[in-house]
C-alpha cells in the first residue's frame, strides 16, 4: 500500500517521568490529543522528541508504545538517526518489528560529514533498512546541509520524501520545483511558519513542533492553505506568529523550542515536563509564563476536553 506523507505531522515530545523513564500515562493522553486535534501522521525520535538523548531501551518502548495506541489511525514515522550504523538499525529493526510506517533519516550527527560521504552512506544503509524512508534535513543538528543531488540520489535510492528543517524557504522551493514531476514524493517544511507557502507551491505538508499543544491549530491552517483561503490562513498565521512571541521566546538558548513545548503540555495537563540530559526543564518562573501565554490563546481541539 502506498503510504501517503501530507498535511501535519507533529514531531512529538517524548514524554518522560522524574527518573527518565517513559510516561506511559502522559503518552496516552498526548496520542489521544494529537489525534483528536486531527493530525495526518506522528512522528517520534526527532528533535523535539529529544531522540538522540534517550537509551536504546527508551526509544523502544516509545516506538512499541506509540504504535499500540496509534493502532494505525495514522503513519507512525520513527527517527532512526544515530552516530552508530548498527544502532540506526537497531532501532529500524524494532520499529518493523512493532507496527510502525516509516523512518526517517538524517546524516550522522557527530563526526562532520561531505555531501559524497552522505551519499556513500545512504548507499550502504538504505538496502538494509525494513521500511520506507524519508530524509530529514537538519542542518543546525547534523553539521551537514544536504545538497539537491543528494536528495535525488536517496529517491533514486527509494526514499519517499524529505523533512526539510533548515529554515531555508529558498532551499525549500527548489526542492518543491525539483520533484514536482513526481507527487509521490512527498515535500515536508519542518519550519511551521512556511506552512502555507510549502502547501500553495506545491509541497505536502509540515512537522509543526507547535501541533504537540494546539494540533487543532496546524490542522486548520493546513487545511486553510489547501483551499486556498487567503483570509483565513492570514488570521491563523497570527496565531501561530503569536506562538513564536510568546511559547518559544521563554528561555535563552535554542533548546527553549523543546522545553517550552513541553511546558505547554504541562500546563495543559496533558504529561510531564522532564527532559533527558544534558536539557534542564523550565523553572517553575518560566513554566508559569507558558502557563499564562497558553492562557491567551484558547484555541481548543474541536473535540477535546478541556484540561
């Protein structure tokens, strides 16, 4: 069956209790959430789900957790990026083995890589992975800015997409001009403000880190750019301009997108703040300012409870 990569898929948090375990309850109402906000897909071990800092035995679980509860409502997109070969495969293997739909690669994240030793590497590990793969393009995480060959040689190779989160809208139109022949190919903005122009020009849809706490938001500015309604993804960019305001700006460093993301949940009721080394969560100051920036908005899921 042909698996379809469109519309918003939310790099989800990985929820975690005080001793770094894995918060099955907030996982729970976190999937509950996100479905119900009508997301098209989950996408988990990314960045803002912290995946380099879990355990081999955390990623699992999360990856066997999620594929229960999601039971096939929407793909299940799991990150296998990793600085060894065997432990990317470790984790594609397990991701197969319990239900998930597809995975997502980066280049390995420490030793500096060129272009021509990215593809080497895709040309070693592609044959071995068990499910369909997309690109992920994450220059700020991975030291390497993968070039438009690249991307072409891993659809030559049968990668069935790109998440690009480089923050470049040039980069990111070439890409919708270069594979536009083929829609299959799906074009995904991991920068949620680029959402409408990725949709209009011809791209698939996005990674909103900001659908981890109002989905129902992403969803309808999706949903707006695909009709085409000027006028309303005018009034739900603010929106989410006012998310970039307020939610991402507490805090200092880059990591504040992760630990304010995880705050609103907190304050939201719906799982813990606690984050994997060597992250710090907010402090109680910081979490009461998401608290009240959350407060403003009141942008509910349709068909949520309030919490």
């Amino acid at each position: 069956m042909k698996l379809d990569i469109k519309g918003i898929i939310p790099p989800m948090v990985t929820p975690l209790l005080e001793n770094k375990e894995l918060d099955l309850l907030g996982l729970e109402n976190l999937l509950k959430h996100l479905i119900n906000g009508g997301v098209h897909g989950i996408f988990i071990l990314g960045t803002t789900g912290e995946g380099p800092s879990l355990s081999y035995a955390v990623r699992k679980q999360l990856i066997t957790e999620t594929c229960r509860i999601v039971n096939k409502r929407v793909p299940v997109l799991v990150g296998i990026t990793d600085t060894s070969f065997d432990g990317t495969l470790e984790i594609a293997n397990h991701a197969k083995k319990v239900g998930a739909d597809a995975l997502v690669v980066a280049p390995p994240y420490y030793f500096p890589i060129s272009q021509e030793e990215m593809g080497d590497y895709l040309d070693s590990l592609v044959p071995a992975l068990p499910l369909p793969f997309m690109l992920y393009n994450m220059p700020s995480c991975t030291k390497l800015h993968l070039s438009i060959e690249i991307v072409k040689k891993a659809k030559e190779l049968g990668a069935i997409g790109i998440k690009d989160s480089s923050g470049n809208l040039t980069y990111l139109y070439t890409l919708i001009e270069e594979f536009k022949s083929d829609p299959s190919f799906s074009i995904i903005a991991g920068t949620e403000l680029f959402l409408p122009e990725t949709i209009i020009n011809g791209g698939h849809g996005s990674v909103a880190g900001g659908a981890n706490f109002f989905p129902r938001l992403f969803v309808d500015l999706y949903e707006a750019a695909m009709d085409r309604n000027l006028e309303r993804i005018r009034s739900l960019r603010e929106k989410v301009l006012l998310v970039h305001s307020t939610i991402y700006e507490v805090g200092e460093y880059s990591s504040r997108h992760i630990k304010g993301t995880k705050a609103a949940l907190t304050v939201m009721g719906i799982c813990q703040d606690h984050i994997a080394e060597p992250l710090d969560r907010f402090s109680d100051e910081q979490r009461n300012s998401i608290k009240k920036y959350i407060a403003q908005f009141n942008y509910k899921n349709e068909h949520d409870p309030v919490h």
